[in-house]
C-alpha cells in the first residue's frame, strides 16, 4: 500500500472509532484518468476506423507509403477501439465501481498508477509498432513478443490491484458486476498467455509455437473469447453497476444473475470454432463450436433481460434521460448482437455469411451498439458524479444519443446489404455450370456504394463522440473535481454467521479465491476438450506426404505477406463448396498447413482467396500487379506496393528463421541454416530469370522477388497441375 | 381475473397429445413431393429436419405449460375463494407480460427483495422468465441432437460427403442441360464468327480479361503477341479456342473455362482472329511456328 493510501486508510477520531466505522476515501482521480483516455483512444480508434472504410472507397487514402496502407492501418484500428477504447473503458468502470462494491479505496495508488501508465504505453506501442510492420498476423493479438509480455504485466498489476481491493473490502459478499471483473481477469489472463506462445528470432519478431490447424484453433479460441472477455463479460459488470446506479432501480433477478454468469462463462469459452466452420478442422471441433454457439443464447439473453428489466418501472425516465437512452440501446444491441451470433455459428447460414462485411456489420453492432452505447452512458453518469455538477448541456447528450443510434444504423445496414449481395455474387452459377461472377473483382467494385454509405455512418457515430467530448469537457470545467471522495464503513468482523434460508450460492459471494478459482476451472473445461484432441490425436491433421517446408526465399516471402498484413483482406482457405471449388481450386487439407507457423486463414476476403495462387500467374503477373495492381485487375481496391521494389531482402534474419522454425518442429535438415542464404539466391536468380524474358530487370535481393517466390508456392504441395514445391534449391549437406 | 376452466385444461393437453400424435401419423402418409428438392442438399433437410423437431418441441412444451398453468390456476381460485380472496381485474397485455416474465409487479416488488445491499444497489429475486428457460432447455435439446445427428448416428453428412454430393448433384444438372440443348460447343465443332455483334461482344471479353497480358492492342506484354502470323500452340480457331479453355499452366497462361462459357470463348477467338494482321506499336518479337491461314 502506498503511503498516500495509508494515511488515508487510517481510521480516526473518536467519533469513528466508537462507532466502529473506518473512515476512507475513493480515489477518483484514477477514475478521471481512465475516463479521459477513454475518450481520446475512442476518438482516435474511430477516426481510424474511418480512415480504413473509406481506404476501401477511395485506394488512393493508402496513401501510397508503407506505413499507411489497409494492411497495416486496419490491426491498428481493432487493436486501437478493443484494448484502447473498450480496454480503458472497463479500467473507468472497474476503478469506480469496485471500490465502492467493496467499501474500500483501491489497495494501491501505485499499482493504479502503474496500471494506467503501463497500459497507455502498451497502447502507445502499438500504435507504433503495427504501421510499422511488426505483427504476429495473429487477429487481435498482432501485438510482437515484447508488447505481449508487457500486456501481461499490467494486466496482473491490474488484477492484483483488484483482488487486492476485495479481499480488504468492508462488504461481506461480492456483488454480481465482481464475479464479472473476476471472470473477466482470469479469463484473458489464461486466453493472452495461451495464445501469444511464440519463439522470437529477433527483437520484435517471432513465430507462432502451433501450426497450421492448431494455430487456427488456438487463435480463434483466444479471438472469439476477446469477444466474450473483453468486450462482453466485464462490460456486463459495468452493466450491473451502472445501469441500476442511473435507473434508481433493484436488479431484476439475483437468480438470472447466478445462472447467466455461470452458464456464460462455461459456454462461451468452447464456441471458438464457429470462426472455422467448413475451414479445414476436423468435423467435430466445428460441431462443438456450432452446439455452444447455439446454447450461448439464453445465457446472453439473461444478462439482456436482467438489464433491461431493471428497468422496470423507470422507462418514464428513460425518454427523459440520456444516460438511461444510451444505455438501453446498448442493452439492446447486445440482445440483437447475441442472437445473431448463435445464428452466423449455424454451418449453413455461416456458409453465406463468412468471409463477407456481414461478419464486419455484426461485430460492430456489438462494438458500436454494445460496447460504444454503454461506454457513453457510463461517461455521461459518472462526469457530473466527480465533478460534483449537472451535466453541461442535456441537449447536446440527446443530440449524441441520436447521432450515435443512426450512425449504427447507417454503419450496419449497408454492410448486410453487401456482405449478402457479395455471398449470393460468389455463389452464382450459370446453367452451363460456370460461375456467373467469374472476376473476383466485379463482386468487389458492386459493393463501393455500400462501402461509402458504411463509411457515411461511421463519420456520424464519431462526430457524435467528438460532441460528447466537448459537452463533458465543458461539465468538467463548470464542477469542481473531487479527488479522494470521503466516505465511512464498517470493517467486516472475523466472524459471520449464515442467516436462515440463505441463497446457497451466497457462500462462494463471501470467497474470491474460491470465486476466482471456480471460474478457472469452469472456464478451462472447453478449451482443454477442444485444444488438447487436437494436440494429441494425429488422424486430426491427416499427414500429406508431399508437403515440405518453404524455402529460405519462400519464407521470407512469407514474412513480407505478414508484414504488410494481406491476410487482412485475403484469405488461404478454400472451404469445400462447388462455389469455391470451381473459383479457386481444391479445396484446404489440414495436413497442407502443419509447416504455417503461423496459420493464415484469414476471416475476411476482400480480396480473393490465395490458397491456390501458386502456379496460377506468370511471375510477371505478380511483379506488375504488386507494382500497380489496376494494370492487371482494372479497378482494383487494392493498395500499390513500390516499396517492395526497393528494399533488400533481410538475409541477416534468414538463419535464425530457420533455426527457430526448426525448434518448432519444421524439419530443416541439418546445416540447413549455414546454406539458406545461398539457396535463396538460386532461387531468386530463378525468378529473376523469368521476370528478365518479359522485358523486367529487377535484382535478386529484392524483396519482390520473395514475396513472389512465396505467392507461387501457394497451395502447389498438393496441386499436380501447379508447381512442384521444392524445398531446396540446393541439398544440404549432411 | 377470470377463471380457466376445466375445457381450457382440456385444449391445453389435447393440442400437445396433438402436436405428439401428429407427426407420427404423417410419418406414415404417403408423400407426393411436388417441390423440387434436387437442388437441396440432405444437410439442408437435415436441418429443416432439426428446426421441425426443435419447433416442435417448443409448442409440445408450450401446450404442455399452458395445461399446467391452467390447471394451477383453477387450484389457486379454488383456493382463492375458500380464503375469500377476491381476485383482481387485470388486463389483457399486463396478463401477458406476467405469463411471459413469471415477475412480481413493481407495486408488489417487495416481495422479492433480497437483504443484500451493494452500494445502495438492491437485488429483486424474480424467477426466471418462463419462456427464457424454455428457450435454454431448447437449445440444450438441439445441441444434443445435433451431435447424435453428425458424430453419434452418422446421419448428417460431414463437410467432405456434403461437398461430394453438392458436386454430383450440379453435373447432372449440368449435363442435362447440355443435353437439353443438343450438345457443348468444343475444339471440333467451333467455327469463327464474323458477324460485328459477336466480334465487339468478342473485343470488350478480350479488353476485360486478356489485354492485361497480351495487351490492348494484341501486342503482346506478360503474353505472346497475339497479331503476327506466328503461334505456339497452332493457329486454327479449334487451337485458339482450346488454349484459351485449358490454359498453358506451364507458361503462365491460365485456363478460363470456369470464367468463360464456350460461346464466349469463341467469341473472344473470332476477335482475335479478326485482328491478325494488324500492326500495333511496340509488338512484341513472333513466338512458336509460322501459320499460314488457308
């Protein structure tokens, strides 16, 4: 405990004393600092957000520099509204509400301190380091090794700080919005840790420790449940404060609240595969993915319907009150978002929807309905509350309030729109069996008007936060801020005696460490069913016998592919439709991707997929297309990439590379490493060879000539009609 | 509120005897599909299958519920009476809201008030709504039938069996549509075509697809110069056609049949053909065997 908290810890006067009460404060500054960096990450985040749905209208906003392209923007716009948005949205929350809950002063103003700092400098970090390249592809989790460990530091000075605060409470049990907070903690403690296993080769590089079908699982088991541990369950804790603060109304139903908790925390964690149905993971992990999907619904309903029916008897208030508005489109949201849920995780609905801006529009009814919505009524209730005012204008509130709700409107709509009109383009057939849209890119160039409309609601969602912004700054200039709020309690008595008829779920309310162990164990159940099959049992991923490593070229290839984030818009998953079949090719083994250290499946093709790209075009094709891609696909959305054609291939990293990915179970021969630079070089000298028939000198080292050389190899280890993949140019020496 | 009687209890357990005895005898009926169901896969029916039985299940449990309610009820006002409790009048909507929600009124909420107290936030004990947890005990059934369906009988066809089937089901459709219209045109049968309508239909196939690599003008860029008299693969409108169908993979030429239909191709091979002989700027060197047109 810091000292400032001691002193302002320490029970005085007579008064009290005889009373048996303890006299403290609440540290209302730390909350004041969460909320501000809410707002400003919000705002930042949002814009770019925007940046990157109008990239989608308008290519040229790639501004035709590295550092700004889609690729790279749009991991740093999920990244920017999920961990620094919502992220300093729950620290806001957690840091008013807990220490009220517990009638004591966070345990420690350093650790909150630390906590703050730790976690801006995180997002700092990110900000620059995803525009510069340095990401692990991994959704969600792009973040480099260095920034992964630093996540998990502050993130246990938070829980530390937390648990900390509850066992010194002056409250016997812990309410509901705790065992969320507690939930939550663990949760993306062990989801964080899990999924971020990868070897470094150098400071801010490194290889994912799974492969192929099992870096798929493990991603979209942590993917989906950043989803649910993120952005819903300490979201659902703030709800639980929140909304019966402002209603002025009991909770509905200490029952429903038991039941959803538990039912949702065990759930939620197993519907991770229904991000890969009919992608190549083994038919039973799909199932289950389908069935928990489809059960998640009441749980996620009762938390709706606990929330809303708090609200009984306030809904008068509720057309006056802007808070309570907000609030109740958030709740809704999430009703709306979690019913859609469970239905995109059906196989045959999932089948139309996957790969499409219906996935983009469903998440941000959830991020802007959920997540936004709730964030903004928790501002516009807590400002007045410490900084002793009325909020400013109540005008401007509604005014946002409604900005706000046609901005989703406007943002989801037009994305539905596309992604169905997208799916049924792909789908098409002639009555000669040929697919009515064979050019990818006239499914692409139909969707711009949606695109533009989407981006039209976003800039009215964010105009609405940046009204916010000023009409909180301003109530923050009128109040006068209260920085320790006083406040008096009695300290809990070593014993407690069990009242009659006592719920008996009350008894583990009274025990965080058995709380906090409980959701452990509750929450560890799928996963482990899930992951550890997979692991184990070999006939999961059927061995192909022709697949081989990449080469030293091809894996660097490979580096500049993640680098530059294709995977954002391109997928390398070819599902098992006549669809797909006839567009793409074969459809994906899991035995083709056990050297895909890390996977790269992607979720979302806004480009074509790339599975089975090797072979398909001359490299010229390639080096044109990368150079200018309208030259070869007129009216392409896709970015230009001169700077490829400059920079050298990083030959210093190519033994380590290979090392490492040998450590992880690719078998390199031995003495592989010593002539990997060699070997790169023949083969760059091949391409270089073809390239200089039609007409194009390009150097060798050049990092074009890798990432063609990986483009080629796409998908030809199982394809007799492609390439022979060969893994080495030269035999290593034994 | 007015008092369910007997014939109510009655409805209730004769539309869920109903909805049991009905399917079993439909079971049994005799079907005389009149829908096309060639197009639909037997996961499609699975699943209908699934929503029918889940759908039904619902309704079994909501007649069932609602004889059980009837019957408590009737209980409750005989009870009621004996007490004499005179029951009071409540409308339609507000009847509704308490059947669905199974909640105490707000006037009566003190009822359910628990002793527990957070920061001046109280907590209500209301039951959990009826319909949300027969939607639970729903889902819970689905998922079990779902796994028996796929995993336990194998009656649901996995992905890899599905898509064999989706395969098998569009060629013959494919096939019969050929045969419909006596016959595909290939290398043998293809003929140029001079007339203007199909030479511009032709050169706007060609501008869309081809002049990225072997140039607008026919030139030649990534590909072969497409205008001289020289060709690697044979000159003839058969060869033509042939090559632009198949592809050359080994020469980074791809295959467009799954993007061109045979007419289209051979409108974008009389266009092409149409255009031998012209003298475009920077034409790239003749590649393969001179072919002298007859």
């Amino acid at each position: 405990m810091s000292t400032e908290a001691a002193i302002l810890e320490r029970p005085n006067s007579d008064r009290q004393s005889r009373l048996g009460l303890d006299r403290f404060s609440y540290d209302n500054e730390i909350v004041k600092m969460f909320a501000i960096a809410t707002m400003i990450w919000g705002v930042v985040g949002m814009l770019v957000g925007l940046l990157v749905a109008l990239q989608l209208v308008f290519p040229a906003l790639n501004f035709n520099t590295e550092y700004t392209t889609f690729g790279r923007i749009r991991p740093l716009h999920t990244n920017a509204v999920i961990f620094a948005f919502v992220g300093n949205g729950i620290f806001t929350g957690v840091y008013y509400s807990l220490q009220r809950l517990c009638k004591a002063r966070m345990y420690s103003d350093m650790l909150s301190r630390i906590n703050f700092w730790g976690w801006q400098l995180i997002i700092l970090s990110a900000a620059i380091t995803l525009p510069l390249g340095f990401t692990t592809s991994k959704e969600y989790a792009e973040l480099e090794w260095p920034i992964d460990i630093a996540i998990t530091l502050i993130w246990v000075v938070f829980g530390w700080n937390m648990f900390a605060t509850i066992v010194k409470r002056r409250t016997r049990h812990l309410y509901v919005a705790i065992w969320f907070y507690i939930g939550t903690f663990v949760t993306v403690a062990v989801l964080h840790i899990v999924n971020s296993f990868e070897l470094p080769i150098s400071f801010m590089k490194s290889y994912s420790f799974y492969a192929g079908v099992q870096d798929a699982l493990v991603q979209w088991w942590y993917g989906h449940n950043a989803v649910a541990f993120f952005l819903t369950t300490p979201y659902l804790g703030l709800m639980y404060y929140f909304v019966p603060k402002a209603a002025n109304r009991p909770v509905y139903s200490y029952k429903l609240s038991i039941i959803h908790f538990w039912a949702l925390i065990f759930l939620y964690i197993w519907a991770g595969p229904h991000h890969l149905l009919y992608n190549a993971l083994p038919d039973w992990a799909q199932s289950l993915g389908v069935v928990f999907s489809i059960m998640l619904l009441a749980p996620s309903w009762g938390g709706m319907l606990n929330g809303l029916l708090t609200l009984r008897g306030a809904w008068d208030r509720v057309r006056e009150d802007a808070v309570l508005k907000f609030m109740v489109v958030a709740i809704t949201a999430y009703g709306m978002a979690t019913f859609e849920g469970p239905m995109l995780s059906l196989k045959n609905v999932n089948a139309i929807s996957h790969f499409t801006d219906w996935t983009v529009a469903h998440v941000h009814i959830g991020g802007l309905g959920w997540n936004g919505m709730l964030t903004f009524g928790m501002l516009y209730w807590l400002f007045p509350k410490i900084y002793r005012t009325e909020i400013y204008s109540k005008k401007l509130a509604n005014t946002h309030f409604w900005l706000a709700t046609l901005g989703i409107l406007f943002y989801a709509l037009p994305l539905y729109w596309a992604g169905f009109t997208q799916s049924l383009m792909w789908k098409e057939f002639t009555q000669e069996g040929l697919l009515a849209y064979p050019n990818f890119l006239e499914t692409v160039t139909q969707l711009k008007p949606m695109y533009a409309l989407r981006a039209g609601g976003g800039a009215i969602y964010i105009i609405g936060a940046l009204i916010m912004g000023y009409n909180l700054y301003k109530t923050a200039k009128k109040g006068s801020f209260l920085k320790n709020e006083e406040a008096e309690a009695a300290p809990l008595s070593d014993t407690y005696v069990k009242h009659k008829g006592e719920h008996w779920h009350r008894w583990i309310e009274r025990k965080p460490v058995q709380l906090l162990v409980g959701s452990l164990i509750v929450i560890m159940i799928g996963g482990a069913v899930e992951m550890v099959p997979t692991f184990l049992i070999d006939s999961n991923i059927p061995t192909i016998e022709s697949v081989k490593p990449y080469t030293s070229l091809e894996l660097h290839g490979r580096d500049i592919y993640i680098k530059e984030g294709c995977n954002n818009c391109h997928s390398q998953m070819v599902r098992p439709f006549r669809s797909e079949t006839e567009r793409y090719g074969e459809y994906a083994k899991a035995g083709e991707f056990v050297y895909d250290h890390p996977f790269l499946w992607g979720s979302k093709r806004t480009g074509p997929d790339l599975l089975r790209l090797g072979g398909k075009y001359p490299d010229s094709w390639h080096y044109h297309h990368m150079l200018d891609p309208e030259s070869m696909s007129p009216g392409s959305i896709m970015p230009s990439y001169p700077w490829l054609f400059e920079k050298d291939i990083d030959v210093a990293s190519t033994e380590a590379k290979i090392n490492v990915m040998r450590r992880l179970g690719v078998p390199y021969p031995e003495g592989y490493e010593n002539q990997a630079v060699a070997d790169m070089y023949l083969q760059a000298d091949e391409i270089t060879a073809n390239l200089a028939k039609s007409g194009i000198e390009v150097k060798n080292d050049r990092e074009i000539i890798a990432l063609i050389a990986y483009m080629q190899r796409l998908g030809t280890d199982i394809n007799p009609e492609g390439k022979v993949a060969k893994p080495y140019h030269i035999e290593p020496a034994k | 509120m007015k008092r369910p009687s007997l014939k109510q209890i009655n409805k209730g357990a004769a539309f869920t005897l109903g909805l049991v005895t009905l399917p079993t005898l439909s079971a049994f009926a005799q079907a005389t599909p009149t829908l096309d169901y060639t197009s639909w896969t037997s996961a499609d029916l699975m699943l209908g299958a699934v929503i029918f039985m889940a759908g039904f299940v619902v309704l079994a449990l909501l007649g069932l519920a609602y004889a059980l309610y009837a019957l408590k009820k009737v209980i409750d006002a005989q009870k009621a009476a004996e007490m004499g409790i005179i029951p009071e009048q409540v409308g339609f909507w507000k009847r509704l809201e308490y059947r669905l929600t199974d909640a105490v009124p707000v006037e009566r909420e003190f009822e359910v008030m628990t002793d527990h107290e957070y920061d001046d936030i109280r907590e209500l004990d209301n039951s959990l709504p009826p319909w949300w947890k027969a939607m639970f005990y729903v889902t819970i059934v689905f998922a079990v039938f779902y796994m028996a369906n796929y995993h336990i009988f194998g009656w649901g066809k996995l992905q890899a069996e599905e898509y064999e089937h989706e395969m098998v089901t569009a060629k013959a459709q494919i096939d019969a549509y050929f045969e419909s219209i006596g016959g595909a045109l290939n290398e043998t049968n293809v003929t140029f075509l001079s007339d203007e309508e199909s030479l511009t239909e032709g050169k706007s196939i060609y501008d869309g697809n081809c002049g990225a690599c072997h140039g607008q003008e026919l030139q030649g860029t990534v590909g072969p110069n497409l205008v001289d008299n020289y060709w690697i693969h044979g000159g003839e409108v058969g060869d033509i056609f042939k090559v632009i169908r198949d592809g050359v993979p080994s020469k980074g030429m791809i295959s467009w049949k799954g993007q061109l239909s045979a007419e289209q191709i051979q409108m974008v091979t009389s266009y092409i053909m149409s255009k031998e002989g012209t003298e475009p700027a920077n034409a790239k060197a003749p590649e393969g065997d001179e072919f002298i047109r007859q």
